[in-house]
C-alpha cells in the first residue's frame, strides 16, 4: 500500500517546511501550505511515522523523526526538561 497524496504532502512538507517559509512561523505555513491545523498535522504525521510506506518514500526523514519522538520519550520518562531543537 502506497502513501497517499495527502501523505506524500505532510512528509514533504515536513522535509523542507522552513526552506519554503522563510520567517513565516510554522503553524502558519502549516495552514496556508496544507490547510489544516497544526495539532492535526502533528498528529497525522506521528501517525505516518510508524508506516513502513513513509519509510520507504522518506527513510531518512522518518528516521530522524522517530529519533527525536524516542528521545522526547525517553526524557519524559526519565523526568527530565524536553530538548528544544531547531530546524535547520
């Protein structure tokens, strides 16, 4: 089963939203680019981050994203302050 072309957009968009955005925030790219709300282009995207089919369109892309969720997790667990990280 192949991603979607709505799928295929939020790992796009994902992969190079500042490059697109210039100073423009995210959320607001988030609406203009993909016209749906951040909280529900977060959720879908850690949705795709378990499909093998996003992995096979963008391995190193859901790689890095599933590093930072795990470290996201693991530092919870562990009681300590999240890491923020800036996009490139």
């Amino acid at each position: 089963m192949d991603l979607t072309a709505g799928e295929k957009a939020l790992v796009d968009f994902e992969r190079g939203w500042w490059l697109e955005a210039g100073r423009e925030p995210k959320g607001t790219a988030i609406r203009r680019c993909l016209d749906m709300s951040p909280s529900a282009y977060r959720s879908a995207l850690e949705r795709l981050l378990d499909s093998p089919c996003a992995l096979a369109y963008d391995p190193l892309l859901v790689r890095r994203l599933r590093r930072r969720r795990d470290e996201r997790r693991r530092a919870r667990f562990a009681g300590e302050a999240p890491r923020r990280r800036r996009p490139h």
